[in-house]
C-alpha cells in the first residue's frame, strides 16, 4: 500500500509539473484553459456547444477539445457552433493528463485562441485529481442528479473554481432543491460561486463564456478551501475570491 500510494503521489506530481509549464506555455500565447468536469449526461455538451455559438457571435476566438473513452459524437456536436474542435478518445482512460493535452493541442491549437474549453471524460472521480494547466476549473451538476452529488464527490466539487447547475428547466418535475443542493455545494466548497442554467431555455446562457473571459483578462477566480492546503500534488491557482456567489 505504501509503494501505491508514493506511486500514485509521483504521478500526480509529474503531472502537476507538465501542467504548470503547458499553463505558462499557453498563457504566453494569450490563452486560458477551461476544464469542464461532470458526469456523463449532465449536458455538459449542450452547454458547451452554446457557449461556443455565443463566442462566435461574439468575436471571441474560442475552440474546444473533447475526451471521451469512444466514439466522435461530442466532437460532431461542438462542430456545428462553427468553432475549431478536436476530439481525444482515450482508449479506455478515464481521464486526460496533462501531458495527453499537451499532446493534442501540439500543431492543432489555431493562433489567437483566447479560451481554449476542455470537456473531459464524464467522471467525477479521476478528472479531480489531474491539473491540465487550467486558468478555470468547472464542474456541472444537472438537476437529475440528486443535491447530494457534491457530498459524493467531495474532490471533484471542492476543487472547482466554479459550478453550474444545467438543466434548470427540469428542476421543478424532477424535485430538485435548490437549497439542499447549494448547503452541499458551500460544505465542500465554501465561496465558490453556483450559476443555473438551462440550454432549452436559454437561462444564464453567456455565464460561463463571461466568466472564463474575465479570468483571461487577469481576474482573480476563486481559490478553493481544499486547493490552499499543502498538499505534494495541489493545485495552484489564482487569489481566492472569500464571498459566496449564487446566480439563477
């Protein structure tokens, strides 16, 4: 056990180190990282191809890459907001590293690329513990999910500088509530801001896009509580931001 565990913390630190200098690499190039992390149906993919149509429309030079275990449907989708897409598959990792990033973006990122949204492989639990050099890490939660997600994946949700909640339009048949929802977001994760939105119809659409905007522009994204504690794989991000945000 203690040969996997010193293993594992030498992964994550090598990683960490490909994800610092990929963070410099980019942001030298003037753009910044956003790193979608959810479960597999949690419409991450339908927000995202908005958001990308929104940045179109615009003027903002935005692309995306997408990781899944099989198939090109992701990429297909993302296509039609008329953005530049790459799609990863991972034979069967559950997760991109930051080197695999480093990897794919090599000779394929389009010059002038602002934000560059990363959706990862649908999973909440080893996406967590991987930095791929981000400026912005999210995490989506759709209404269907159940308000106890963040307790069940406490790293996923408490690393993440923002949440959003998708398929808002739902929550009423579905029974969500909202407060028990954001109690357990702020128990894991307190400060870190939680925005609802609904792709149908069209609540909050422009948020996240705003959002990784201003942190490209050199705001300061919140710093989770579990990001500040000395950790060998922790990791670094911008001055936290201390006041609870709720939007939607």
């Amino acid at each position: 056990m203690c040969r996997l565990a010193d293993l594992q913390q030498a992964v994550l630190a090598r990683n960490d180190g490909r994800a610092e200098r990929l963070r410099a690499e980019l942001t030298a190039r003037g753009t910044a990282v956003v790193n979608l992390l959810s479960s597999p149906g949690s419409g991450k993919t339908a927000l995202l191809e908005a958001e990308l149509r929104l940045a179109r429309e615009r003027g903002v030079p935005a692309a995306a890459l997408t990781a899944d275990l099989a198939t090109e449907n992701d990429a297909r989708r993302l296509a039609r907001s008329g953005a530049p897409v790459k799609q990863v598959l991972t034979d069967g990792l559950c997760h991109l590293e930051a080197d695999m990033l480093a990897g794919h973006l090599s000779g394929w990122l389009p010059e002038g690329t602002r934000l560059l949204f990363v959706e990862n492989v649908g999973n909440l639990v080893c996406p967590a513990s991987y930095d791929l050099g981000e400026s912005l890490r999210v995490v989506l939660a759709s209404v269907t999910e159940g308000e106890d997600k963040p307790l069940k994946y406490p790293t996923a949700f408490g690393l993440a500088q923002l949440v959003v909640v998708t398929k808002q339009d739902l929550a009423q048949p579905a029974g969500f509530d909202r407060e028990a929802f954001l109690a357990n977001v702020r128990q894991v994760n307190p400060g870190v801001e939680v925005v609802a939105t609904s792709v149908r119809s069209g609540l909050n659409l422009g948020v996240l896009l705003e959002r990784a905007l201003a942190v490209r522009e050199g705001a300061a994204a919140h710093r989770p509580v579990m990001a500040r504690q000395p950790t060998p794989h922790s990791h670094p991000h911008p001055q936290a931001e201390e006041h609870a945000h709720v939007q939607g």
